[in-house]
C-alpha cells in the first residue's frame, strides 16, 4: 500500500502570482467589470484610496431664515421649537408701495380699519427678507415703528408679533443697531397687550435653546442675551415667577466647578405667578414637551428648562424625565443646576409638586450616588424643606415607601430622613409625628406593629449617626395634640397645631 504524503506547509500557502492567476480566472469568468485597485503601469497590487465625496455642500447663508434647520443640527427630535414664516400670507393681498406707504397707513388708522393696518406692517416686514438677506428700507421702518407705539394697542394680530418675533429670531446677520430698533418695536407692541401670544415663549426658547455654530463651539444665541432685549425678557419671564439658588448653595454641593451659571439672574423676575398667562404659554409647552425625547439633547435645552421651573407643569415634566437624564454622564453639571432651581421652586400646596416631590425621592440608580448629583441633590431637598408643607410631603412619601413592599423600597430613605433631622430637628420631627399619627388613624391591619418596628430602627439608627439623641419631646407633643384634634379616619392633618 502506498503510503499518502502530507503538504508541506509551503504548498499550502498562495503565492503572489497565483494570487494574481485566481483574479485573472474570476475576471473572465464573471465578465463583470468591477473597480480596480490595480495601477495602469505597475505589476503589483497598488491600492488607490478616494476620499472624495459626492455629496453637494451645503452653503451657509447670512441670513438663518431656514428655522427647520437650525433644529435639525441639534437632534434627530425636534427639540428646538420651530418660528416658522407662515406670516407673511396674512399680508399676501397689499401691493407695497413704499413712497404711499405712510399715507396709506395715516388713511387706515382714522378710518379706524387697523386690520388693513396689520397687514399692511406684515407686508413691509415681508419686504425686507430678499432671499437670503436682509434688505431694510429705513422709511418704511420708521413708519412701522411710528405706528406700533401710537397704535400698539389695537394691534392684536398674532401675525405681526410672529412676524417680528420671527426678524429677531433670524437676526443673527442683523448689523446691532437694526436689531436694537426691532426689539424695542417687539417691546413696545408686546407692552401694550393685556395678554402675550404663545408665540413669545416659542421665540424664546428658540432663541434660548440656540443654534451649534461649529464643532467644539458653544451654542449661541440671537437675542435674549443682548442688554437692550432685557425688558422683553423679563415679560416673557414674569409670569413663571421662578426662584434661582442662592451663592451658598453651590460650595454646599460639594462639587468642584460648580457655580452660579452665568445666564442665571440674580433678582427674580416676579414675586407671584401669572396662573392667566402661563395658561396661554401651557398650549405651547404641552405639545414641546412630547418632542423631547431620546438621549440626544442640546445642552442649552436645561438652561432653557431651568428658567421655566418656576412654573409646577415644567417641574413635574422636568421630574418625569430624569431617570434618564441622569444616566447621562455627559449632562450631569446641568442636572446638578436643574436639581438646584427645583428644590428652590417645590411647593407641597400644588398637586403636581406632591408628585414631583414623590418622584425625586424613589430616584435609584447608581448614577445618584456620585458626587456630581448626590451633593446637588441633598442641597436640593434640604432647600424645599426650608417649607413646613415640603417637609410633611417628603416624610409622607419617605414613610410609605418604607412601610411598602420592600422589593419597591429605596435604600436612601433613612438616610435622607437623618438628614432632615439633623438640618431641620423641630420641622422635620413634627412632620414625622403628623404622619405617623394619620397612619394610626386610618386603623390598617398591622399599622401598629409596622410603625413600631419602623421607628425602633429610625431612632436606634439616628442616635448612632449623630450627636445627641431624638427629640421624643417635640414628637410626643405634636402626636398627642393631633391625636386629641383627630376628625375623620381620611381628613387630612394641618402642620399648625
């Protein structure tokens, strides 16, 4: 029997010329003429690598009048709400004619036809935008300006606030003194409404979300930075009545780098909300908060958040989200800010704060004990308990998350109630008496052996964590007293004894 060689691992092995051969081979078969990497003159494999594109470039044009695309840079939502130009059609049916243009506007005004007016100023704003630039034409401007201040007050139209809103908010081109003289004529016209449109907070947050003017660069905005918009800001901005932190607040977080942002003002901007107007900005912010979706968020959007919180719609929605928000190590330094802003705004009278409250308080991830959102926090809750009515809601929640399923228990409630008893004793021991004394009053089945165990463990604890002992003389005090008050097993228990 013949015995069978075995290769040698050199015959095994493809050589450049069969290399060369099998390519030739597959040519010829297929006769499919692929894209060679061969050179025309060469022998050997040569690779010719092509890094041209044939993707058109896009041209930037002076004038950002495209307010789709200013979005489209940010995210794949639509996160940067949209001022579009639909405007103009209310002024499709005046034939401008710029030496008539005052006398006309002077003949509407007495006959009292300030419809006419409106679309009129609509058209002479439409005029300006020439493509992708602007093209002002000085008189018809003075005239515009001349009669928003005699007339401002019977000029309701929606359509010419969104047409000026709409120069400003495309006014990044703008030279400064054009821009100047189209916020005071938005200011004036605003001033003089006894109600503003939903379009100002869309054109704020527009403008306040900004646009990525490069890779690396900084988001900018158009307007509401310059000194002499301040007045309109502070109109669009009063009704949400919002309270920013204090300088201490920050060195309290224990965080390094974190200070006062420099959009945050230091006075507020009113000191009770309009429930009215923040109706009116409510029918835009519902639907903008649907849009906000995803992890692919511009930075600006928490700035822009942090200025609205003063109204409880926007913390709740702000609440609602952060399980994810802060899984995001990249937002951390502005959820630590918007951590900050809402426990300054939390007020336990409201409905949805007693959520938003309840909320923040069963946050469990891993990403809420790093220094950048644990120190932020504390700062946080330690602030809305400076209100007796935010010190019942967060030991209420605390207590019947404790007292719940454990699989449902978070590990951070006792320690956040040693916090609170040891930054607040007398608050915080008469909110824990309150609540304990309604779950005895409802009479469940094992309430009594529940809340026994619960506070041999909180006091027990309490005592080993710090100096002192519990003040059973407050608690004792403020359970008798509102036991001897008790009403109905369900009626809620007032703070003031």
């Amino acid at each position: 029997m013949e015995r069978k060689k075995h290769k040698r691992l050199n015959d095994t092995i493809m050589k450049p010329e069969d290399l060369k051969k099998s390519r030739v081979k597959i040519q010829k078969v297929s006769n499919i003429a692929g894209p060679s990497t061969s050179s025309a003159t060469g022998g050997g494999i040569k690779a010719k690598l092509d890094f041209r594109t044939t993707t058109v470039p896009v041209q930037k044009s002076n004038l950002h009048l495209g307010a789709q695309a200013g979005s489209l840079v940010q995210s794949s939502h639509v996160v940067r709400p949209i001022v579009d130009d639909r405007w103009k059609e209310f002024g499709e049916t005046i034939n401008l004619n710029i030496d008539t243009f005052a006398k006309s506007i002077k003949e509407s005004v007495e006959l009292d036809k300030f419809n006419k007016v409106a679309r009129m100023l609509v058209a002479a704003l439409k005029s300006f935008i020439v493509g992708d630039k602007l093209k002002v034409e000085l008189r018809l401007l003075g005239t515009i300006a001349e009669t928003i201040k005699s007339h401002g007050d019977k000029l309701n139209h929606v359509h010419l606030h969104r047409g000026l809103l709409y120069m400003i908010s495309n006014s990044r081109a703008f030279p400064d003194n054009i821009l100047q003289l189209f916020l005071s004529m938005t200011t004036c016209l605003a001033k003089q409404q006894p109600m503003l449109d939903k379009c100002y907070i869309a054109a704020f947050l527009h403008d306040a979300i900004g646009v990525n003017t490069g890779l690396g660069t900084a988001n900018r905005c158009a307007w509401i930075e310059k000194p002499y918009a301040q007045e309109l800001v502070k109109m669009i901005m009063s009704p949400f009545a919002t309270i920013f932190p204090d300088d201490e607040m920050y060195p309290a977080c224990q965080v390094e780098g974190l200070t006062m942002a420099e959009y945050i003002p230091k006075e507020r901007y009113a000191e009770r909300e309009s429930l009215e107007q923040l109706a009116v900005f409510l029918e835009f912010l519902k639907p903008w908060f649907d849009n906000i979706r995803g992890e692919v968020l511009p930075k600006p959007l928490f700035r822009a958040l942090c200025l609205l919180c003063g109204y409880d719609h926007v913390r709740f929605f702000i609440a609602s989200r952060l399980d994810v928000w802060i899984t995001l190590q990249k937002f951390h330094r502005e959820i630590s800010e918007l951590l900050l802003v809402l426990g300054c705004n939390l007020n336990a009278d409201k409905d949805l704060d007693k959520d938003v409250i309840d909320i923040l308080l069963k946050l469990n991830t891993k990403n809420m004990k790093t220094r950048t959102i644990s120190g932020p926090f504390s700062v946080a809750i330690r602030k809305a308990c400076e209100q007796p009515t935010n010190v019942h809601a967060v030991f209420e929640s605390l207590i019947h998350n404790e007292t719940g399923p454990p699989q449902n228990r978070s590990p951070a409630n006792l320690p956040t109630m040693f916090m609170l008893l040891t930054f607040q004793a007398v608050e915080s021991t008469k909110a824990l008496a309150m609540v304990c004394t309604r779950e005895l009053i409802r009479e469940r089945d094992g309430c009594i052996k529940m809340l026994r165990s619960f506070l041999r463990e909180l006091i027990r604890a309490f005592n080993h964590t710090k100096s002192g002992e519990f003040p059973f003389s407050v608690f004792a005090e403020t359970m008798l007293n509102a036991m001897l008050k008790r009403g109905e097993a369900n009626a809620p228990i007032g703070l003031k004894l």
